[in-house]
C-alpha cells in the first residue's frame, strides 16, 4: 500500500506521488519568534517532525524547510514592551525554540531560514507581482489584489463574496478592496525597516513564507503543513502571491493538524489556559509530552489537561517495560549461548511481522499514530507473552525472536514515532538538566528586569551568584547568554 495524505486543497485522501522520485520536499510553517512556544506550537512541531521521519523510515530523501518568522507586528510591539532591539528578541527566541525542540526529540530542519536574511528575495518577488498585475503601491505600502488571482478561496473553500478581511489584514481605505493584503509595509519610526524600490519598509506576513519555500524547495513542491488555524488568511494568501508570480501549481499537498484545547475550551490567553511547552516540561517528561501529543490523529482536536499526561506517562511507561524485559530476557539468553537464529515460521515471529505490517498501514493511512500505537501496544502484548514463557530457553530461536521484537519495536517508537525509550534514571537526568535550564533563564529575566529598572545592585548580584555556582553570563549585542564555566 502507498502512502495516503488527506489534502486540505481537494478535501480528500490522495496517493502520496512525490514531484521527484524517491525524494519528498516538505515546507512547515514554524513558529513567530516573539515567546517561547506554547502547545499549539508544539503539537504541528512533533507531527510534522514524526511525517519527517516516517518518509526516512520508508527510503525517502526528505528536503524539510521549516522558517522563522523573525519579522513581524507581534515582535515589535513585544521588543518595545521590553525596551530591546526587534531582531535581538527575534534571535533570542529561536535559540529557546530549539532548546525546546531539542527536548520533545525533534530534529532540525534542513533549513531553517529566517524573514530578515531574505529582504531581497521579498523585494524582487513582489517586484514581479506588480510587473504582472497582480499587485499595487500605495503611498509606500504594497497590496496584493485578491480579485486579481482567479483561484482564491481554493484552499478554505470560500467564495469572494463569503470572504472577509483576515486576522492578520488591515482594513485600509486606501486599498482597492477590504480583501487585499499587504505585500510591503512603509517604515514606522523605530521599527526594522529596508530599503525597496517603494521606500524603507519590510514585508508582510504571508509573502514571507511564499519566498523561503520557492527558494529552497522551488515553485512547485510536494507538501505544505502547518496548523489549522493557517488555512485562511495565511496559506490561502501563499498560494495566491505563488501561483501569480510563477505562473504554476505552488504546493500539491497540504496538510493540517488540528486545534489545542484545555478542558474541552481553545487555548487561548484570555481564557487563562494558555501553557508554554517550558512549563509543561517542568512537570513532565519531555517523551511523555511528545507520546500525547501522537496519541490522537493529527486532524481531530487534542485536549489537554494534566490527567490525560499522567495516562500517556502509564501507558509509555508499559512500552518501556516490554523494551527492559526484552532486553533482560536476550542477556540471560545470550549468557546461556542460546541459539539465536530467527524462526520466520514460528508462531511468535508472524505475529511480531504482523504488529510491524499494521504499524505501517497505520502510518500509511494519512499517519494514523493513533492505531499505529495500537499496534505497538499488540507487539508489546505478544512480546511479553512470549519472554515471560518458563521454558523459554529450551524454546528453538527464541533469542532470535527477542531480538527481533526488540527492532520492531525500536523501530517504531523511537526511530519512526521519535519517543526515545530511555530507562527513567536517564529521563529523569534529562529532565532535571530541562529544569536547571528554566531556572537559569527565570533569573537572568529578573536580571534583567533589574537592570531596566536601573537596579544594578540586583542585576549585579545575581551575576556574581550565578558565577559562583558555575553559570558565565554575556551581555551581547543580541543579547544575554549564558553558558556553564566548563564549556
């Protein structure tokens, strides 16, 4: 069976059929780099990571893209809260970005461009878009005209007419319709700003994404991802500037994962129940986050609260319990020299094989990892049925089969699902590393809280305290880092 995508652009399940053979060329939005990431965040971070790695698994060459959005409204109003420089919060919050990333397993992209390295490419995409008409300016801003691309609404499945100015859109009469979105933005005092042929000034939002995938993955590439909540203005906005300016389908396959909520309630910061995946981290581990996370389809909507973690941690923990009796029971084998050829006709070995084909249906039926764990827990089952046997010894290849098992299932957990089965000692050691991490960053916050409030005794104070126990802080350009005495 080939893999299957549920494609938001046609509202159905497709054949995966790759633009290359063999290889996959995949562009996720990532996060705006104003805070560290919350949840909502998290959760298309570990799937998409998780499409990533099953793709590896079944011999594909994956190109993965995800950018950072280091120019925007929410960075600026945030660095003028905090009196600092825009980029230098930017930056500072891409270094927390993959320190969390880090902790949940996930691995880097094979590019991570950011909006402020690729002004000029904005400039001379949108340059184009107004040679063909698809564009205008306006007393130094540019604007998209929606009416000017045939095919908008494709995407969110709405007419014109049904169509009204998206969250990010700013009503503007000078625009000629409610509709249209900005391209470029005319330099405000203190903001980052850029030369263009239209004045100093930056992008918008949407064309941001439309340059970085085009030029690392080209103008017609196999799969774009991202939240659900991205379908409209975002993606609708992408494939409108794309497809204008190159003049050819943009993504063939887009994929979105579901929304967050909390006690049946969307995650929101109005509501109060909007969490930080550091917080989260500082409770619990950082595997047992990212098994939740992959419990339920990536499509459905994910309730979080504490209860459902401690399930997911019972139920990792029965997964990592198999993996240490499978290895206990292949050391006493192998101290015995018991023969360890693998029987592929033995009962045991089909059903292992069996767990391992419906591990891959699971995943290549849109990456159900919900019945993909299912299968998991039945080679579990079969497993520890199989080692916990009396005469386990005198059975002819059972080292061969526990050995077997024990690939089976590595295989699917941590090489396919990224859940790394560490022993708790191991787990608790990275936790408690997590924990010092937030500690250390909770302080040099206070630090510098002190120093704007021209606190310097304090500011200076937790310093020298911090040298002493072994952590160099550095005062950048860029800002504060940190970094143990050793390193």
């Amino acid at each position: 069976m080939s893999i299957h995508i549920y494609n938001t652009l046609t509202h159905s399940k497709e054949p995966f059929i790759p633009g290359e053979e063999g290889k996959v060329k995949m562009y996720v939005c990532g996060p705006t780099t104003y805070n560290y990431i919350h949840l909502g965040n998290a959760r298309p971070l570990v799937f998409f990571d998780t499409v990533r790695r099953y793709f590896s698994y079944r011999g594909y060459q994956v190109q993965y893209v995800q950018n950072f959005t280091d120019v925007d409204d929410k960075i600026i109003k945030r660095a003028e809260e905090e009196g600092t420089d825009p980029l230098a919060l930017a930056q500072k919050y891409i270094e927390e970005f993959f320190q969390d990333a880090q902790a949940l397993n996930v691995k880097p992209a094979s590019v991570h461009p950011k909006v402020s390295e690729h002004i000029p490419d904005i400039v001379a995409l949108i340059e184009q878009l107004i040679d063909k008409g698809f564009a205008y300016q306006v007393e130094g801003d540019v604007y998209f005209s929606v009416r000017s691309f045939e095919g908008y609404g494709k995407l969110s499945g709405r007419s014109l007419d049904e169509l009204q100015a998206g969250a990010r859109v700013e009503v503007d009469a000078r625009k000629k319709d409610p509709l249209d979105f900005a391209l470029w933005k005319q330099a405000k005092p203190g903001e980052p700003a850029w030369e263009s042929p239209w004045g100093m000034g930056r992008p918008g939002w949407h064309i941001e994404c439309s340059v970085m995938s085009l030029k690392y993955l080209g103008p017609h590439f196999d799969i774009h991802g991202g939240g659900a909540d991205l379908v409209f203005p975002h993606h609708e906005n992408e494939i409108a500037q794309s497809e204008a300016a190159c003049g050819e389908p943009f993504a063939k396959y887009w994929m979105h994962n579901g929304f967050i909520t909390v006690n049946q309630e969307k995650m929101s910061k109005s509501l109060g129940n909007f969490f930080l995946v550091r917080e989260i981290l500082a409770k619990f581990p950082a595997d047992v986050v990212r098994f939740f996370l992959l419990e339920t389809h990536y499509r459905s909507p994910l309730d979080f609260d504490d209860q459902k973690l401690l399930e997911s941690k019972k139920a990792l923990d029965r997964i990592k319990n198999t993996k240490g009796l499978l290895q206990e029971k292949i050391a006493f084998l192998t101290s015995v020299n018991a023969n360890d050829d693998y029987l592929p006709e033995e009962s045991t070995a089909r059903k292992i094989e069996q767990c391992r084909e419906e591990f891959i249906k699971a995943m290549d039926d849109d990456f159900n990892t919900s019945l993909a764990l299912a299968a998991v827990f039945e080679l579990c089952r079969v497993s520890n049925s199989f080692a916990n046997q009396p005469d386990l010894p005198q059975k002819p290849g059972a080292l061969g089969q526990l050995k077997r098992a024990l690939t089976v299932l590595e295989e699917m957990v941590v090489e396919v699902l990224g859940i790394p089965l560490q022993r708790e000692e191991t787990a608790r050691h990275n936790q408690d590393g997590a924990m010092v991490t937030a500690l250390v960053e909770l302080l040099i916050e206070l630090r510098q809280e002190a120093r704007a409030k021209k606190d310097w005794g304090t500011a200076d104070g937790i310093r020298d305290r911090l040298k002493e126990i072994g952590i160099i802080i550095e005062d950048t350009p860029h800002g504060v880092r940190w970094k143990r005495a050793e390193q």
